[in-house]
C-alpha cells in the first residue's frame, strides 16, 4: 500500500471536485482557492507527488451529467488508495441524504436531488473499487450527514490491512464555514486551509510519515481553539494508520522551519503566506521565539502590508489578539525583539503608552537599539502632551 513516503501512486486513484459558480445558490469564491490548494497539496512533494494522470479533476461541474458514472469508472480499477475530495455547498433532501452541488444544483427540495450529486454515488463508487484505503473529504455544510447509516466507505469483505477514511468539515445540520473575500485577500474555507497549513508545515512531535489520524486531530483542535465548529470524521479498520503527508517537522527542526518560512518571507510573493504562516506556526509550537514574533507580525497585518506596499490600516483578517499572545511567549522565553513588538502594540492599537514603556525598557535592557530609539520617541510625546502615534505610520519589523 502506497503513502506520502514512497509516493508510488501507480494503482491509485484521487478525484478533486468542487464548484464555486452557481445559477441558484450563493458564489463561493473561497471554494476556489481552497480546491487549487488541495490539488497542489497533492501534486507536491508533501503527499509524494500524485502523478497528473492519476487525478481526475472536476473543477466547477455545469451539471450532474455523467458524474455519477464516472466515478465508478475513475475507481473501479483501484488497488491502492482511492481520494475523493468535495468543496463547495452542500445541500440535504426530504430523507436527510446529503447532497453536493454543481452550478445548475437548484435548492428548492424537489429539485436538490435531481440536480446534485448525492454522496451515495461518491459512497457506491467506493463499494465497487477494491482499493485497499478509501478516503473522502468533504469541506461543505451538513457534511456530517455522510456519516449516517451506511456510514461506511468500505466493502463488504475487508482486504488485508485496508480501511476507510472519512473527513467532514461540518456536523450533521451545522454550517461550514469559509472566508469572505471582504475578509482576505485570498479567501479559503477553513477546513481545507487549515488541513493543507498543517499538511504542508508538519506536526512536532509526530513521525516522518503524517497519518489520516494526525492530520484529523491536529486539524479539529486547531479549529476549535480559533473559534471554528469542530468538524468530525469516521474511520473503519486501518486507514487511520496511512501515511497522508510527509512531516517536514520531523525532517526539519525549527531552525529549518523558520529558514524556509523566512526565505519565502523575502520573496516577498502573498502567495506564499499561507505557508510561511504554517511553517512559523510549527516553529513556534516548537518553542522558536523568533519564529513566534514572525508569526505575531502575520497576525498583526503587518507582514501582508509590507509585501503589498498598502497601509497597515487597509489589510484585513488580522487578529491582534493573537498577536499579542505569540510576542508575550517569545518575551516571556527571552527574545529580545518581543518586548519591542509588545510596546508597539500597547502604543499604537491599544492606546496605553505607559504599558509600552514598560516593554520598551524590557527590550532595551536586552539589548534591542530599535527599542530604545521607540522608547525615547514615546516619552518625548508623553512630555509634550502628544499622543502615541497611528498604525500607519511606520511598518517597522524586526
């Protein structure tokens, strides 16, 4: 059975539907973005490098049409591992089946089933395929649903060390969440951004060979720590066990993380962020305190800002929160760039100069020059009654 580490993908099979234009249904531009980051996710290095002729890709489907069909010949001659990923809406009928959407899908009830398609199809194209591991991701609303009943995607008589695998980004009646372009420059669901973030970055700690299991569990509990619905899965036999992605973490210690996320950093490509940021992310988990204040800057806006050239003020999908918690760990393990980016949150965002002092002075005793040249600034405007400065007037980093 072929996985992530000897990329022999020869008796295998990965489908990659999604649909982001509808006639009757709301656009999903992030639906988009995060069906291109799947299928370079698989086309990469990090999951052995799916050949192009053993994907089928079904981008934007106008109509059911033939799909149905497809699938069961796309899968029928599998030996190895069939993949079937879905993005996009996700609709249920009258029975409570869940349903994914092309372009023409109407959402009127009568309609749903006759102008979708129904997992069951994605679930009997799996019953007929004698591949050895089954896995399907479903980034949709209601995407538990697919786990219901015949919840299973394997076949009725197991083959030696085969199983099935089955990923959901929703619960049973819950929504999927995804980002609006309002709110990134590059809106992605969140599933799949944070799946492909982690694929791509790694997991301390875990073995060379990432699993079904790590990515899952690594996935849900950092979604449910940033706020999003927890997504749910449901695994049968041994495919929690098949290596998914390679894990760069346990190739690479932090030093190399941060190296690699800090060379695509002075690329200066924001497509290359959603990277550096997993990258600084597992540095960091790693105990990396300089990885930690890189990653409090993405957070903050500041690294998007200074790539576009575009004011602090304008950038979207910041959380200075987060921020603020990445540079009070790296001060609090020493760093000495920290205090300087704790100061000038406390100066600039929340309005309270003398807590920036504070960690200016903190910085300076560390040795930081830029901190003291911030720390003489703010007492001069304390002295002669002005205020501390906007965001937008400087993009300094460390």
């Amino acid at each position: 059975m072929p996985d992530a580490l000897d990329g022999d993908y020869s008796r295998s099979r990965a489908v990659l539907m999604g649909t982001w234009s509808y006639r009757h249904l709301k656009p999903v531009d992030a639906a988009e973005r995060s069906y291109h980051r799947m299928r370079d996710l698989l086309r990469g290095p990090v999951c052995g490098e799916w050949p192009e002729d053993r994907m089928t890709a079904v981008a934007n489907p106008e109509t059911v049409g033939e799909l149905r069909r497809e699938l069961v010949e796309a899968f029928l001659d599998v030996e190895d591992v069939a993949l079937f990923y879905f993005v996009g809406h996700g609709l249920y009928d009258y029975r409570d089946r869940l349903h994914l959407t092309v372009q023409a899908t109407e959402p009127r009830t009568p309609y749903r089933g006759a102008t979708s398609l129904p997992f069951e199809s994605v679930r009997e194209a799996f019953h007929h395929s004698r591949a050895r591991t089954k896995i399907a991701v479903l980034d949709c609303c209601f995407a538990g649903l697919a786990a219901r009943a015949e919840g299973s995607l394997a076949i009725d008589m197991p083959l030696p060390q085969s199983g099935s695998y089955l990923m959901m980004s929703s619960s049973e009646y819950a929504k999927s969440w995804y980002e609006l372009p309002d709110e990134s420059a590059e809106p992605q669901t969140y599933f799949t951004k944070y799946f492909v973030d982690t694929a791509e970055a790694g997991i301390a700690g875990r073995p060379p060979g990432l699993t079904l299991d790590d990515l899952f569990a690594t996935v849900a509990r950092r979604l449910v720590r940033d706020g999003i619905p927890e997504p749910r899965s449901r695994t049968d036999d041994y495919a929690a066990r098949f290596a998914f992605a390679r894990n760069k973490a346990a190739e690479n210690g932090p030093d190399a993380l941060y190296e690699e996320a800090y060379r695509l950093e002075r690329e200066g490509g924001a497509e290359h962020l959603p990277t550096m940021k997993a990258l600084y992310r597992t540095a960091a988990e790693q105990g990396h305190g300089r990885a930690m204040c890189r990653l409090g800057l993405i957070e903050e806006g500041r690294t998007l800002a200074e790539m576009e050239g575009t004011p602090l003020g304008e950038v979207v999908d910041t959380d200075v929160f987060a921020a603020v918690r990445w540079y009070t760990r790296a001060s609090e393990g020493g760093d000495e760039a920290a205090p300087l980016l704790l100061g000038r949150v406390y100066e600039e965002v929340f309005r309270e100069p003398h807590e920036a002092l504070r960690w200016y002075q903190l910085a300076v005793n560390r040795g930081n020059s830029a901190a003291r040249e911030r720390l003489n600034g703010l007492r001069y405007r304390l002295d002669h009654g002005l205020g501390p400065p906007s965001r937008d007037e400087d993009h300094e980093t460390t």
